[in-house]
C-alpha cells in the first residue's frame, strides 16, 4: 500500500472502510467461535473423560451428611455453585434418583462397558445378542453402542459415488467452456450449469426421494429403492457446479499463449485443450476435486433423504447407507443434552469439520501454487 | 378531567391484565404437535385472553426446554429419563409433573400386494431384529423382507423397541425415515417392505392385524381395541410441566385437555382419547 489515502480528508470513507474490514474480521471470528462451540462439548469425549457404563457404585440416601463435598460434586455431577443453591431434600432426591438408575440398568454382560471409549468407537465388538464381532451404530438402546465406523464409510461412499458421477461431467464441460465452445455458447453454458449450484438442496433430496430413486431402481433392478448409489447421484447434481466453477477458473487461467503456440505448431484445438492447457492446470483440477469432496461430505439434507439412513457396513453402493451428516441431523433434536449421545453428535461434527477444512484448504492452497506458476512466479 | 383520568387509568388496567393473562408455551414431541395445536386453537377461541404457542422439535428438545425454563409445557411422546428428571431437579428443585394425555395405537404396515393379513408379536420381533429375513418363513411370498424403521431420535421408534422387540437392536440394514409419512410412503411403494408407525395415518398401506402370541387371535388396531387394550401395540402421550406453574391458567388449561371436550379434540387429530379412569 504506497498510496496514502488521507483519511482526514475523507473521513466518512475511511469509516466506512473500517466498517467492512470489521465485519470481514468477524466472518473470521465466527467460524472460530463455531469450532470452539463444537470442539467444547466433544471435548469429552476425545479425552476419554465420558463413562457411559451403566453399573454404577451407588450411595446410600442416608449416608449423605458423611460424604465429604467434593465427592459429592461427582458423584451427583454438580457444579460448586449449583451445590451451594441446593437445599437438603433436593440432594437427597438426586441421590434416590441415582439409586433409582442403578436398578433400572439391564441385566447385560456388557452393562459396564464404557460404550464411549475409543476401542468401541473404532473397533467392531461382539455385543450381547449379536453372533459375531460388528460395527454398531445404536445410539438408543439398552447398551449405547457407539461404533462410528459405519457413518464413515457411509459419508465416503456416498461422497465417492457423487466424485465418481460429478468430476468427469463437470471437468468435460469445463474443458469444453473454457477452450473449445465460441464466445456465444459459453455466454449461455456457464450461468446455466452454475445455477445448478441454486437449487436448495432440500429440493434436491426431494427429487432422488420420490423420482430419481424410482427411476434407478427400474434401470438396474437392485434390492433397497434408497441406497447410497441414489443419494451419490443426487450428492453428485450439487457437487457438478463447485468443480465446473473451478476447473474451469483453473483452465481459464492457463495463458492464451500456451494455446496460440499449439496451433502455430499445427495441433488441434481438442489436441491444444487436452495435451497442453489440461496438463498445465492439473493441480487446479484436483483443487476442484477437493473442494467438490469437501461439499459432498458436509452435504446434509439430500443424503438424509435418499441414502435410506440404514448403518450397515458393507462397500455395495446399492446397499443404503447412513452419513455422518445425516446422523447429527436425525439425531440431535431428541437427544440429552449433554448426555453421551449429544456429545458423541459433536464428536461426529468435529471430525466432519476437520475433514471439510482440511479438503478446502488443500483446495485453496493448490489453486493459490498453480496461480503463481502460470504467472511465472513460483 | 376526572373522566379522562378514569378512563386512563381503565385503559392501563385493561393493558395490564391482557398481558397478565399471558401466554403458554408448549414445547417438545413433534409426534404431538398436531394434536397440541388443535387443542391450543379450540381452547384459545372458548378462552380469548389465554395465548398457547406450541412448537416441536422433538421430545428431548421439549424437556431440555422445560429444565432451562423457556416453556411452560414440555410435550412428550415417551417417558422422562432418570437425567432429565436429575436436571429438573438441578434447576427447580422439583420433579416434573407428569400428566397421560392420550393414547397411541401403533399399526404395523406392509404393501397391498403382499397376501400376509397378520403377524404375532414374536413374529415381528424376529422381523424387525433379522432373524426372519424372507416373507415365507412367515407364511407369504419367497421374498427378501425390506425393513422400515424410523429415525432414533422417535418417540415411536422407542416405543417400538421397546415393546416390541423386548429391547433388543433393529435389524442394522433397516432403513430408517424421516417421519410415519414416509414409513408409509416407502412401504407403499415397496411390496417387500414392512415398517410401523401411527395408527391414525391411513391410506396408501395395509395395516396387520397383531397377535399377542402365536395361540391368541389377531386383532385389527381401531379405536374400540387400542382403547380396551386387546390390540398389543398402544402407548400414552404425556405433557410434563413444573409443578410450581401449574396453576391458574396453566392448570385449567390441564384439566380442560383431560376433560370430554379435550379428549374429543384427540380424537378427531386421530388419536385415541384416554379411558375414564385415567381422567382423574
């Protein structure tokens, strides 16, 4: 910034100015107050501090004038304050009611498992009734059965599935818009596959539930009407629009001249596009990829509705199929709160954050590299 | 002068009392927001200084509400929970109340097509857990059986489970929906299929007729059954409130919705209105 811009002269332009990079400021602000929202109440549950077990050691109601305060704290899940506003009875009361849970707790061999430590949330166990060692995802039962490993595979298939759909689409258009259609074509092209990215996705889900589903089922005849096959297309109509809007900035950005001096050496113009320009702005194209994935594993409402939300593992992507996303959304409302299963929610989120993060920085780091070398900077 | 003085002053009395009257809020079961609008509506147009605002958002949402104080009545499609009951506690010191407001029938359904007319209640069971997975092992076509269920965060699917399935997990390839409609919808739309949901929703599937066990007769769900008690599937709707509000407004409120005219608004929502003796 050479230039000086004298606010005293203009001060009604540089408070203006002031105002706008404030609010910038709290865009930035706002997602860091959202992931310290998030990361506090899954905090729990990545330290391992959360005991879900369901045999409990109970004390007796009579017993509570000799228990020493701090244990009391505990046992009874109290903060200072809230002890300090508690009359006689009503501690009285939270004991029996202890004592109460204790007795309701399931006669199961696994009733003193701690269904939320990281072994049960990783690794496949042989509950009470199952035959053989599984993944399960049972978040209301008798025992709270935590295995996340079913929602994740269910998010990467779907997402797969909506990659696999999406990026050869997206990427042919993009290399037709940018290097082979005229001026007239790509004047209409581009804002019409772009407005694919304003139909809400609500509308989307909507679409795969009631026709798509129907439609793929007749055509290939398989088992379960909702499965993650369905829900990846669908996933895939609104990931089209991220990759095409950025491989297409990417191929763009390739210099005329590449292209000129490919058909001054007599090439093709599809030869010019695929062997010179295409090449040049790969790493753009897995930038589009990466963002694109990034939106199809935090796409929410159109995998809740066409998945068919079954936590099944199996790689079939005509089996349905549950998401991470979909999952807090089901979930949430009905959970309590700050209960096990409303941390184990955020734990779920927490995750999806670092992943989207992750892939969207990656995303923009590439595109950032490829900007500068095209423009010969490195 | 004394006039306008007077009048003034009826004015701001008027004022006062209007906002007095105050408003009720109910929170909770998005099973029961339906029936906790009508009730709301007809009761608001007999009382017209009383305001009733419902929302749902699901039980848990109705009883987290309750403890923080933000609603005057938590609707509730299962029983509290031994936590909710200790943050209750936590935060007005008392136990909520707990009032039966109606009844629930549940239907099972399957496809038109499909030529099974009952189940017994171990049958089910073993469907919906997958240790039967084919219609023929319980007397229909040689079929894989496609299972609907709903979302955990249910009233009914908790009830389901519970009496039931004795407890025991779904099935993990049951595919779970958003709502009874779209049970309803799916089981239509697949002659495979079976799911379960609220009795009042009619059209588009059939409705089984349940056995309590494999020797006792088949009984179709309607009102005479589930009020009896002969049809195995039913379940009570429940409002929670704060004992320390339940009074003036709030408790005439109560009684008027277990009250004849209450329960004739349940009925008409298509729900099953409380037997006598529960009316208190």
């Amino acid at each position: 910034m050479g230039l000086q811009r004298g606010h005293r002269a203009r001060p009604l332009e540089w408070l203006v100015e002031r105002g706008i990079f404030l609010v910038s400021l709290s865009a930035i602000l706002m997602i860091f107050l959202i992931f310290l929202f998030v990361g506090r109440e899954a905090l729990p549950i990545f330290f391992g501090r959360t005991n879900s077990s369901l045999v409990q050691e109970t004390i007796p109601v009579d017993k509570l004038d000799s228990i020493p305060k701090p244990k009391l704290k505990e046992y009874l899940g109290l903060t200072d304050s809230e002890l300090a506003g508690l009359d006689r009875e009503t501690l009285q009361e939270l004991m029996a009611l202890k004592i109460e849970g204790a007795q309701q707790a399931p006669k199961d061999k696994d009733a003193d498992v701690n269904t939320t430590a990281w072994r049960y949330l990783l690794k496949p166990h042989q509950w009470t009734g199952y035959d053989r060692a599984e993944f399960i995802w049972q978040p209301v039962s008798q025992i709270h059965k935590y295995n996340i490993i079913p929602l994740v595979i269910g998010s990467l298939k779907a997402t797969l599935v909506a990659l696999m759909f999406a990026v050869p689409l997206a990427l042919g258009a993009a290399i037709y818009v940018s290097q082979l259609a005229g001026p007239r074509t790509k004047e209409w092209l581009k804002p019409t596959i772009e407005l694919l990215a304003g139909i809400p996705s609500v509308v989307l889900g909507f679409f795969s539930l009631i026709v798509l589903a129907t439609v793929m089922q007749n055509l290939f005849g398989y088992q379960s009407r909702l499965n993650a096959f369905v829900a990846g297309i669908a996933l895939g109509l609104a990931i089209i629009p991220v990759v095409f809007s950025i491989a297409e900035d990417a191929l763009s950005s390739v210099p005329r001249s590449y292209t000129q001096a490919a058909l001054a050496l007599g090439s093709s113009r599809w030869q010019a596009a695929w062997k010179i320009v295409l090449p040049a702005a790969i790493p753009g194209v897995f930038a589009a990829v990466a963002l694109g994935f990034g939106r199809g594993i935090g796409e929410t409402m159109v995998v809740l509705m066409a998945s068919g939300n079954a936590s099944i593992v199996s790689w079939s992507v005509f089996d349905s199929t549950r998401t991470m996303t979909a999952t807090i959304a089901a979930e949430l409302a009905e959970t309590v709160f700050g209960g096990h299963h409303y941390r184990m929610l955020f734990m779920i989120g927490t995750l999806l954050f670092v992943v989207t993060f992750l892939s969207n920085l990656a995303g923009d780091l590439i595109i950032h590299r490829l900007k500068g070398r095209l423009e010969g900077k490195r | 002068m004394t006039h306008l003085r007077s009048i003034l002053i009826l004015v701001a009395a008027s004022i006062l009392s209007s906002t007095q009257a105050g408003t009720i809020t109910a929170k909770g079961s998005d099973t029961m927001v339906i029936l906790a609008q009508k009730w709301a509506e007809v009761y608001m147009a007999k009382n017209p200084g009383t305001k009733i605002q419902v929302t749902g958002g699901g039980s848990g949402t109705g009883f987290a509400a309750l403890v923080n104080q933000t609603t005057d009545i938590a609707n509730a499609s299962r029983k509290i929970k031994a936590t909710e009951i200790a943050s209750c506690l936590k935060a007005f010191k008392k136990r909520p109340t707990e009032y039966k407001v109606c009844l629930d029938g549940l239907s099972v359904y399957v496809s038109s097509d499909n030529p099974v007319k009952e189940l017994s209640l171990p049958q089910l069971e073993a469907i919906f857990t997958g240790k039967i997975k084919n219609w023929k092992d319980v007397g229909g076509p040689d079929a894989p059986i496609t299972v609907y269920s709903r979302e955990n965060s249910s009233g009914t699917y908790e009830f389901f489970k519970e009496h039931v399935l004795q407890n025991k997990d779904f099935v993990a390839s049951a595919q779970t929906m958003p709502g009874t409609a779209a049970v309803l919808q799916a089981v239509a739309k697949d002659k495979n299929g079976i799911g379960y949901g609220g009795a009042a929703y009619g059209a588009g599937a059939k409705h089984l007729a349940i056995k309590k066990d494999d020797g006792s007769p088949a009984i179709e769900p309607n009102e005479e059954s589930v009020i009896k008690g002969t049809y195995p599937i039913w379940r009570h709707l429940f409002i929670y409130v704060n004992p320390a509000l339940d009074k003036g407004e709030m408790a005439s409120y109560l009684n008027w919705i277990r009250s004849e005219e209450g329960q004739k608004v349940v009925k008409e929502v298509g729900y099953y209105p409380l037997p006598k003796a529960l009316r208190e």
